[in-house]
C-alpha cells in the first residue's frame, strides 16, 4: 500500500513539474514566435511591393500600400490555393494600374507542402518574377494561352498559383480605390468625411450630412465576409457591396450576385435556400453594423 502511494505521489509530482516548465517554455516562445511570425509576413509585403506604410484592411489579408505622403500606390493580398500537397500560400502585390508588383510564395519554413525539388520550385525567382508588370488578362499558363511558363513536371502547383493570384485580382482589385471608394455604395454623395479610419465615413452633399458608410466583417461558411454598407439619415439602404468573401464558388457566393446586393435597398432580404449560412451571416452583418452606427446620425 506504501509503495503505491510513493508512486502515485511521485507521478504527481512528476506531472505537475513537467506541466510547470512546459507552461514556463510556451510563455517564453510564443512572443518570439508571434514576433518572427510578423517580421515574416511584412517581409512578405515588402518583397510584394516598394511602399513606405502597409494599412491593414482585412487581418492577415489585405493591406493597402502607401508612399511616404500617404498616396495610394496598390494593394497586397495573401491567398492561399489548393496545390499539389495542399494550400499554397501567396502574397501578391497589385498596382494601382492593376498590374503585378511582384508575389512571394511562402517557403516550407512558413507552411508550403509542395514537394521539395519538384512543386516546392514555385518558390523560386524564376517563376515568380515572370508575374511582374502582368495584368490578370496575361496570367494564364502558357499551354492555356498565357504567358506564365509552368515549372517542369509540377504543373499542378504551377496552375494553382496561377489560378490563387487571379482569384485575389478579381476579389480585391476594387480596393485600389482610397478605403475601397464608400461612393460605390452611397452614389447621392459628392464627399465623405472618415470618422473611423478605414471604417466609417459620414457622407456628405455640400453641406448636408445624408447618412454614413461603414465597412464590417462577419464569419461565413468557409472564411470571413467583408462588406461595405451605405445608409441614410431617413433610415434606408443606399448600397451593399462585398470586399472579400471565399465562399463556395456556385452557392455561399450568391452574395457577390447584384441581384442579393440591390435587395437589401428594399429592405433586410431572406436568406437564400442552399446558401443560408452566408446569406444570413452578411444579413446579420449588415443589421448589426447599422445598430452599431446608426447613433452617428443623431
């Protein structure tokens, strides 16, 4: 009975020094590691594009890029397509011409699966510089009529950065303008005053506030969905237009549709049968970010 007890003690002990100084090791590396991990990603921005200042507009998605007197010079993006060995993660810098500034493919030491020596050979120079100065028209594979020319014998990968990049084009290129431009949703207005930086606007005719325009994020089905909202002093919807969402291409995507979008100037629609869940989670969204800022009109 004696001995049992030592044993059960000794574990105890055992255990409760293990836990101790695996607590004391995490507490002492992960600011390193959340540090690292940051110095990594604005490397990634800064190889994507030359800027002075990088504003977060989506965490860990999107920034735009700005010079030294806060001009806009583009937008950088990260994107994160299905490869060969899994998702591949890209960050791309777009000008405000639209046109590449450069991408950075992530290394396997920041998550890349692809195989070494073979899809892994993305990473390189050689690939990736062949993006530069190109507009979404010319991204394509060169055995599908573009310009891009595949690593040898890791097609698959070579594609899915090809297609990521696009993809990114076509959700984010709409940001090149200032804040993604709040007179996309609030057409009546001739200016708007920022009240939140990058967040809400007050907008503005001569002198008569007509209502606020505020951006908001919501999760989705598959990733978060950022949209932009305009509403007016007299309690009405003047536009709702999406900024990012990775929904399911065919279903949770119906909320990109300008059929979804002008319905909620009518008034908060009804979820979409087979895509409830981003249907309602943008409707959400945008209920919630009127309450929120609504008081801002009193």
């Amino acid at each position: 009975m004696t001995s049992t007890r030592q044993m059960v003690v000794t574990l105890f002990v055992v255990a409760v020094t293990c836990g101790l100084v695996l607590s004391f090791v995490y507490a002492f590396t992960e600011p390193r590691i959340a540090a690292t991990q940051a110095k990594l990603t604005m490397d990634g921005l800064e190889e994507a594009i030359d800027a002075h200042e990088f504003i977060a507009v989506i965490p860990d998605t999107l920034w735009r890029a700005l010079d030294s007197a806060g001009n806009v010079l583009g937008v950088v993006f990260r994107v994160f397509p299905q490869g060969y060995a899994g998702p591949i993660p890209i960050t791309v810098g777009l000008d405000i011409e639209q046109r590449i500034t450069g991408i950075k493919v992530a290394s396997a030491a920041e998550g890349l699966s692809e195989t070494p020596g073979l899809g892994a050979k993305i990473t390189g120079s050689d690939f990736t510089e062949q993006f530069k100065e190109k507009s979404v028209s010319e991204i394509d594979l060169e055995q599908d009529g573009g310009t891009i020319r595949a690593i040898t014998a890791a097609t698959i990968s070579s594609r899915a950065v090809v297609a990521g990049v696009k993809k990114g084009i076509e959700m984010y290129s709409s940001c090149l303008r200032p804040a993604c431009d709040p007179g996309i949703v609030f057409t009546e207005a001739s200016s708007f005053s920022e009240l939140i930086r990058d967040t809400l606007w007050m907008a503005m005719r001569d002198s008569d506030t007509l209502g606020i325009v505020f951006i908001g994020v919501v999760q989705g089905y598959l990733n978060d969905i950022s949209f932009m909202v305009g509403y007016s002093r007299e309690g009405r919807i003047t536009g709702v237009t999406i900024i990012f969402s990775q929904e399911t291409e065919g279903i949770g995507e119906v909320i990109r549709e300008k059929e979804f979008l002008d319905s909620f100037k009518a008034g908060i629609p009804k979820t979409i049968s087979g895509a409830t869940v981003s249907t309602k989670a943008l409707i959400g969204g945008v209920t919630s970010g009127i309450e929120r800022f609504k008081e801002y009109l009193k």
